[in-house]
C-alpha cells in the first residue's frame, strides 16, 4: 500500500488507533487528519507525540469523510455507519488497525472469535504454543488484539516463522478482508445490539473470520452451537470441531471425565476434568478449541498437557478473588451479556449471592432469569440502569432480591449479612459496566478492593 501518495482520515483517537499513529508515523506517512468527537489537542499530543497532525474534533468529527482518500476506523466507531458509507459510496477506502495489520503481517494468525470465552482461549493458545516453541530461538509468539495490545505495535517485529494469535471482535471483524491461517469459532449468540442493528447483523460481521480462508487454511468451529456450526458451509478450509456434549471425528471433545484430542484416528488423552484450575462447563468448550488450535499451529500434545493442568485463566473472567470465613468470593466483571453470567451461575453447586446489572445494552434477560429461578442462587443484589429489568424475569419466590444499593459500598455491606459460610458470591453482571465505573476492568478492581476492605475490617 502507498500510504505516503494518500490523504488520509483516522477516526476515534483511543488505543487501536494511537497505535496506528505512531506506526504511520514511524513510517513517515504524515498526511494525517485525526477525528475525535470529544478529544483536545493538547490531550491527544501528550498521547500520540508531536507531529504535522491536522485535527477536526467536535460533534461534527465526521463530517467531509469524502475529502479522503483513506479512513481508518476505531473499532467503536461501526463500519456501518451511515457518514462512513457515504464515504466509501464516494470512493473512499475504509480501513482499521486490524485490517492494516492483516494485509502487512507475514506470518501466519490465529484468529478467534465468540460471544464469550475469547480472551480466555487467546490467552490459552498463546501459552500452549509458548511452551512449544520458547527453546525455539526461531519463532516468536505474540498476543494481541481485542484482549487489549495492538498488533500494529509489534509488526515491524514479525519474521514468517513467528505466529500471531489475535483476539477479534465484531467491531474488528466487520470490514475484514482477509482470514486467518487458524480461525477459530467459539459460542455465537446475541450481543452488542447496542451498536449492530440486529442479531443477524452482528453474526455477519463475524462471519469474516473464516470467509476468506482459503484450502490451505483451518477452521475450528464449536459443533454444540448451531450458529457456530452454519461458519462451516461459509469457509474453504479444512474443519476441524470441538464440542463438550459429543465426540467428533477431527478434533477435541469431552468423553466422560476426559479431555480427547483427536487427529488422523488416533485419540491423545490430554486431562481428566477434575485436573483443570478453570471452573465452568464453558470453560471445557475454551480448552477444546484451544487445544485443537494449538495442535494445528505446531503444539505437541504433551506441550498442551503441561498448560491444561496450570492455567489459572484471566483477570475478572471467574476470577477467584479470595476465600473469608468460608466464602468464596469471584470476580466475573467481564461478564458483560446474559450468556456469560448464565454460565458463571452454572459453574457453582455452592449457595451463591449474585451481583448483578449494570449499564444498557439492550439485552434479553429472559434467560437469565429463567436460570436464577432454577439455580443455587440464594440472594440477588440488583445494581445499575437494568436491575429492574432483570428483576422482572425473577419468578423464583424464594431467592431474596435486594435492588436499593446505590454504590458499591453498600453493595458490599448487603453482601457481609447475606453471605454464610460454604456460599459464593459472585459479581457477574450480565450488563455494561458504563454507570458507575469506568469499564469492566474499573468495576472488577473495585470490587476486589472492596473484599479486601472487608477482610481487614473482619480480621
């Protein structure tokens, strides 16, 4: 691409696309007009450095898009979006970081995608071919993407042999037009209709994964999901399945008590369930795709062994945060959809206090409720703009619902005379977290701290 010879817009000044900046400007490609909707210049030198940087900034950040030859997106910003589509109408390219890296990277990526379990299959690939390859001086495995670093920020890095693992979201996925080597398909279900105008929509935006794969490539899909299953007939490369619920020719699965890789008609026993740190039948779904990805990518099965049996998961993905005077207490603040608290909720046979809620996404909480009502839920701490409506999914009279906490404080004090020794409680709320906190992350912290507060008021 002849970047220097194009006049180029980048829209959205966070993370993706600071990175984005500084490599364009590493590159010495500097006919750039960075839009932001609420940014300062004086804000965003601090972050991006000095340069011959035009800005337009304000409401109207994404007026005249047609003035350009190339647009760069954030991801947050939809592809859909009709100011965008007027652009492109009128012969502009629209791009992203993401889609920048796919066309320059030259080596092979691992790409996965999902409702749920991401993150944590990313990072579980990513330490699988790490234990494979780290006395290999040969190759280099990077992490990246919607987990939180941009891949743009190592490329210049990248030889053929290293390999890639990118987490990828709807938002990244939307205008790709590439596919990764690997494309692996976990859970689809509803999500983000907030930003996709329909559910239809948003599993068309994933879609993109395995879309442009060709013969030579691999596709590992989720065979217990039908929509999953459909990625299938949409991709040329040769599939490969995992399932927790039945056995499958090529690939990985659940058989009992064990977790079986198998390739070519020969079965590797990788782990007994009862060995894995992680909790949650979702989690069983994340080790099988994460096995068969590894396995593909170079991974011996011995290597996938060791990291079975020591992965703890990530940070506030039912995260253990401490035990007090028998209770158990577990961050689950990315729990951002009904889907990933219904499986939280299904990882405990304990008693459990749930906290729930948060901000809008317009979500259906239909099912979450119907889960509560049958679960070992025992009380329910509503919080934020849709604990009312979670609230009225609840047909269940016997769980104890307390929705009049107005911080994370009081929360907490609900929590200390709610919870009893042998129970759970768990922050897992099937929401966006954009009320009272910052992010997920602010939420999850919060929350950490505050069960740190209470163990020191306690001891």
């Amino acid at each position: 691409m002849d970047l220097k010879q194009k006049k180029i817009a980048i829209l959205g000044i966070g993370n993706e696309n600071i990175a984005l900046i500084k490599y364009l400007k590493k590159h010495n490609i500097s006919n750039l007009t960075l839009c932001d909707k609420e940014g300062e210049i004086s804000d965003l030198t601090l972050q991006i450095g000095e340069g011959d940087y035009k800005f337009k900034l304000g409401e109207d950040y994404l007026s005249e898009l047609k003035n350009f030859d190339l647009v760069f997106r954030t991801p947050g910003l939809p592809y859909l979006n009709s100011q965008i589509q007027d652009a492109k109408t009128n012969g502009v390219e629209i791009s992203s970081q993401i889609k920048l890296f796919f066309e320059l990277c030259p080596c092979p990526i691992i790409g996965i995608t999902g409702t749920k379990g991401k993150g944590t299959t990313s990072t579980l690939i990513y330490e699988i071919l790490k234990r494979e390859f780290e006395t290999n001086q040969k190759s280099n495995i990077y992490l990246a993407g919607n987990i939180g670093n941009a891949p743009i920020e190592f490329l210049d890095k990248l030889t053929e042999d290293d390999i890639v693992v990118l987490e990828l979201s709807s938002f990244q996925l939307q205008d790709l037009e590439k596919s990764p080597h690997i494309a692996v398909v976990l859970n689809i279900s509803s999500d983000h209709l907030d930003v996709h105008k329909s559910n239809e929509e948003y599993v068309e935006a994933k879609t993109n994964l395995v879309r442009h794969q060709k013969q030579a490539d691999f596709a590992v899909i989720n065979a217990d999901y039908l929509t999953s299953f459909q990625f299938a007939a949409i991709t040329q490369a040769k599939v490969f399945w995992f399932s927790r619920r039945k056995s499958v020719d090529f690939g990985c699965f659940i058989a009992g008590d064990t977790i079986v890789l198998r390739i070519h008609e020969n079965d590797h026993e990788l782990a007994k369930t009862g060995e894995i740190l992680l909790r949650g039948e979702h989690n069983l779904e994340n080790i099988c795709a994460a096995s068969i990805a590894g396995f593909l990518a170079g991974a011996k099965a011995n290597s996938i062994k060791e990291v079975l049996k020591t992965f703890k998961g990530l940070e506030h993905r039912l995260e253990l945060v401490g035990k007090l005077n028998g209770i158990s207490f577990y961050n689950d603040s990315f729990s951002t959809n009904p889907d990933t608290a219904i499986a939280a909720i299904k990882s405990f046979s304990e008693p459990i206090v749930l906290i729930a809620g948060g901000s809008e996404k317009f979500a259906d909480y239909q099912e979450l409720g119907s889960e509560i009502d049958k679960s070992t839920i025992k009380t329910l701490v509503l919080i934020g703009e849709t604990g009312p409506r979670i609230k009225k999914e609840i047909k269940n009279k016997n769980i104890k619902i307390i929705d009049q906490c107005q911080n994370l404080s009081e929360v907490m004090e609900a929590v200390k005379n709610e919870a009893a020794s042998g129970d759970v409680v768990l922050l897992s709320p099937a929401s966006a977290s954009f009320d009272w906190f910052k992010n997920y992350k602010d939420r999850g912290n919060q929350f950490k701290e505050q069960v740190k507060n209470l163990y020191e008021k306690i001891n």
